[in-house]
C-alpha cells in the first residue's frame, strides 16, 4: 500500500485528534448527591425589574421558616404578594468537584 494512503487512513481513524488540536476534555464527574422537593408558599415579597422588554422575576417566601428567594428565570408566573406558589427545592452535593460545595436552589414550577 502506497505510504501516503496509509498514512492518510491512520491520520483519520475514529477518536485520533486533528494536527494540532487537543482531545476534547473530559466532561466533569456527575454530582455526588442530587436530591429535590416539590413544595409550596405564600409569596411574601415580589422582586419584578423590566428593562426595554425584559423580564426579571424572584418571590420571596418563607421555607423551613426562612425567607429564601425562588427564582422565575424563564419569567412562567406573574404572582403577586398574598398568592400561593409551586417551586422547587434542589439540594446537590458536588463535594467531588470542589471540597465543601453544596449547593440549595430554588426555583419556579
């Protein structure tokens, strides 16, 4: 087989990196724990900022009898104080990636 050709099928084998590329990176370790709860709350206090169209919304309620904030990024709700909403809980452990992260997130259903 002529060098060239044998060259050019070794250079384009399936997982071998281009001439001067590195190999793509590994895609970081998944996190130790994951868990999350469905609940709801009286909105407290509404935070709504527009600007020339966009949208901000966050509420605040009380969970486990502590004023928390529950993010709306994707702007799903328009509640106003007094109303009852359904959020999200996320508790994620990524203790594997950095000593000491976990993480607690709240979030609009």
């Amino acid at each position: 087989m002529n060098k060239l050709v044998l060259s050019c099928l070794l250079f384009a084998l399936p997982g071998t990196p281009l001439c001067g590329q590195t190999p793509p990176a590994k895609a970081p370790t998944a996190a130790k724990s994951y868990r999350h709860e469905i609940c709801t709350a009286v909105v407290e206090k509404v935070f709504r900022v527009e600007d020339d169209g966009f949208v901000s919304n966050a509420y605040q309620v009380t969970w486990r009898g502590k004023p928390v904030i529950v993010a709306d990024t994707i702007h799903s709700t328009d509640a106003v104080e007094g109303e009852t909403i359904r959020f999200m809980v996320f508790w994620n452990d990524m203790t594997e990636q950095k000593i000491g992260m976990k993480l607690l997130h709240f979030s609009i259903l």
